[in-house]
C-alpha cells in the first residue's frame, strides 16, 4: 500500500503534474478539499514551483477533493479478510486495527 492507484476522481489532476506529485498530494491532503490559490506556498513545498504554478493556473479557486485512499483500502481489506474466514482477531493482527474496529467495519457491510 506504500504506492496507492491514483483515484479516477484525480485523474485530471495526474495528467496535468503527473502521478509522482499526485501520489504526494494524495499523502498530504488525504480526505480534504483543498483550494489550490489559497495554499500556493505549500503546493510549491510538496510539489514544486512549475507544478504548483499550473495548477493556480487551471485549478484557481476550484476545490479539489483528495480522498483517503489508504483508509478505504485497509477498509477493502477487512472485508477481504472476513470473506476469507479470518476471525476479528485475525483481521485486527494483520490490518494493525482493534477487534473492535474490524466488528465495526463487518457490521457496518451486512
């Protein structure tokens, strides 16, 4: 999970600064919007000046969702994980999340 599918909700986004500075932003805004003119210097720190710079410049004061994609991937993988038989415990070992919190994520799929 170290390198995430970039989202086809940002698939614009990647072809304008490519997937490296995508995946970057992906780590950094992760389950935001974020308004591209109101943050420039931090695009420019995480991203560099000619990305952050084409970004102001298509993107202005449009807010772009970054989803949380490690959450829902460890999500996918709780119920994989049940489908496969794992107990909660099991599940909760191999995904670094409590019991609890892997009974929450099987409950919350019925």
């Amino acid at each position: 999970m170290d390198n995430p599918a970039i989202p086809e909700s940002l698939a614009e986004v990647a072809s304008l600064i490519g997937d490296g500075a995508t995946r970057i932003l992906m780590a950094k805004l992760a389950g935001r919007t974020f308004v591209t003119a109101q943050m420039p210097r931090k695009l420019i720190i995480w991203i560099g000046v000619e990305r952050a710079a084409l970004m102001v410049k298509e993107y202005g004061q449009t807010s772009i969702y970054f989803p949380n994609v490690r959450r829902h991937d460890r999500l996918t993988l709780v119920i994989a994980l049940r489908v496969k038989g794992l107990t909660a415990g099991e599940a909760a070992e191999e995904t670094g999340l409590t019991e609890r919190r892997v009974y929450q994520i099987w409950a919350a799929v019925k």
